[in-house]
C-alpha cells in the first residue's frame, strides 16, 4: 500500500508533487514569442534557506540561539534552443546589467566608468518564479524570488563524440522567496 492510497476514488485522495511537472518564468523576459515561460528549462532547485545558529557558553553547557536566515542560491538547467537563442539572451542580461564590453564605442564614453548594479541586473531579469504543477496544468506550489540576479553562467560544452542537447546553467541569488500554495500564499523571508 503507498502512503497516500491504492484506492484513488478514496475520499480525500491526493496524488503527491511530481519533479518533472513544473515551469520556470522570468517575469520580464521575452522569448520572442511573447512568452515569459522558459519552455527549455530542464531542471530547477526550489528556494532553499539556512537559518544560522549563535551559540553561548555557560559552565559546562552549550546553549544555541537561532540566528539570522539566509536564502541559497538557485541553480537553473536550460536546453539552448536557436529560437530563442538562449546563450544570446543571457548576453543580453549581462550588459543590461551594466556591464561594457572592453574596447567597445562606449567604452570610450563617460558610460566607460559604469559597472554592474543591482537595480539593472535585478530589473533585467524581473521577479523570477518556479511552479509546480499538478497532471492537469494547475498551479500546486509556486515561488516567486524577489530581487533575483544571476551570479554565474555557464554556456556549456561542446565535443564530436556527443550527440546530446547543448545545455546552459545559471546561478541565482536572491534576496527573499514567497511560497503560494495553490491555495493561499505563505509569505517566508
């Protein structure tokens, strides 16, 4: 017997949360196609947090306290399809970010002394969410990271003897995630 039923004409039958029944989304960006959703992304960790612990000596004893929460980054996997072009998008994100490419025209410019913000490489990307889904498409589980920024890219790796789907990984921080349920929302952070 599995631990929520045989029987699914039981009253109260739930089917459990299914890893591969989920979509990624980057509230503003487009994929050409007016469509937020990242159709491509092919594995995605969900919101995580470490709450840190103090601890205070007495005597013999140790005594912890719990202390400041901090939220882990999120790894995102993505196929890179030609449309959209995937690798070109997160370029994208990376000068709108602030960053100038060396020896450019503008480097020569007072925009020459811009670097990376947090504003632009927060507003380039948008609230980004990770839903669950449940058999028939509906929302079960969605988080949504608020001032989300990418920390690391990867374009993956290309080799002769490979026939596999290029893939990309990025990295994001965040300052705090929001947990909906489906039913009500559950601020966390």
């Amino acid at each position: 017997m599995s631990f929520w039923t045989d029987d699914a004409s039981q009253a109260g039958f739930t089917e459990p949360k299914r890893k591969f029944r989920f979509k990624v989304e980057f509230t503003d960006w487009d994929d050409g196609q007016g469509s937020s959703v990242l159709w491509y992304a092919k594995t995605a960790t969900k919101p995580s947090f470490t709450i840190a612990a103090g601890e205070h000596k007495y005597l013999n004893y140790t005594f912890y306290y719990p202390g400041t929460l901090s939220w882990n980054e999120v790894e995102i996997t993505m196929v890179d399809p030609t449309t959209p072009d995937v690798a070109t998008k997160l370029w994208e994100f990376l000068t709108k970010s602030g960053w100038i490419v060396p020896g450019s025209p503008s480097a020569g410019s007072k925009e020459a002394f811009s670097t990376i913000s947090k504003d632009m490489a927060v507003s380039g990307l948008g609230a980004v969410n990770i839903t669950q889904l449940d058999a028939n498409g509906k929302e079960i589980e969605k988080w949504t990271m608020h001032n989300a920024f990418v920390t690391d890219v990867k374009f993956g790796d290309l080799a002769y003897g490979d026939d596999e789907l290029t893939e990309l990984s990025l990295t994001l921080r965040y300052d705090w995630a929001m947990l909906n349920d489906g039913q009500h929302a559950v601020v966390t952070g």
